[in-house]
C-alpha cells in the first residue's frame, strides 16, 4: 500500500468514525465475520 493510499484510509477512518463504517464505505470485505467472538 502506497503512502497516499495510507493516507487516504486514515483519512476515511476518522471521517466516518470507525474503520468499520470506513472499510464497508470502501467496500471492503470484514476480516472477521460478525458473531465470532460470541462462538456462533
């Protein structure tokens, strides 16, 4: 990932919130699938 790009998703992070909310703007997929943690 190039610098700028860092930047960018930084950028998007704060802006939306979460990284969460800035990855689903992104489109990008989860690295964990909802309901792990809680064993379903």
């Amino acid at each position: 990932m190039d610098k700028l790009k860092q930047l960018e998703s930084f950028v998007a992070v704060v802006a939306r919130g979460s990284l969460t909310a800035a990855a689903k703007a992104e489109g990008v997929a989860p690295a964990i699938k909802p309901g792990f943690w809680q064993g379903r």
